[in-house]
C-alpha cells in the first residue's frame, strides 16, 4: 500500500511538473526586427540625432585644438 501511495505521489509531481512547463512555454515570442524596421524606428533616429549632435559639439570644441591624430614617423631601420 505504501509503495501505491508513493508511487501515485511521484506521478503527481512529475505531471504537475509537466503542466508548470508546457504553461510557461505558451508565452509568444517576439518576432525579430527587419533592418528596415529598425532604422525607421523612432528610437533609432532619436540615437542618429543625439549622436550628431554629440559629434558635431567635439567638433567644434576640437576646432583650435591641437591635432590629436599624426602619421608614425617613418621606420629608419628594423
């Protein structure tokens, strides 16, 4: 009798294990963006624009500036 008991006690457990995750795999993926979503998306074009504004106040602070960019002096032997 002990052994039906347990044994009825496993297969509820397994099978409610079973319901938990077949439940939880119900959840819909998102689909993927497409490139052309993505760059006519509003948060894409909010980040173009934040970046060219970053991009041109450098550039108009390094204006003056010293040159932080040379060529490597040429190689006099090796």
């Amino acid at each position: 009798m002990r052994k039906w008991i347990s044994l009825a006690l496993i297969l509820v457990l397994v099978l409610s294990f079973n319901v938990a995750a077949y439940a939880d795999g119900d959840v819909t993926q998102a689909k993927p963006m497409t490139k052309e979503e993505i760059i006519n998306s509003k948060e894409c074009r909010e980040a173009v624009k934040a970046a060219k504004i970053e991009f041109e106040s450098q550039k108009a602070d390094n204006a003056g500036g010293p040159v932080l960019f040379a060529p490597a002096p040429k190689v006099s032997h090796i």
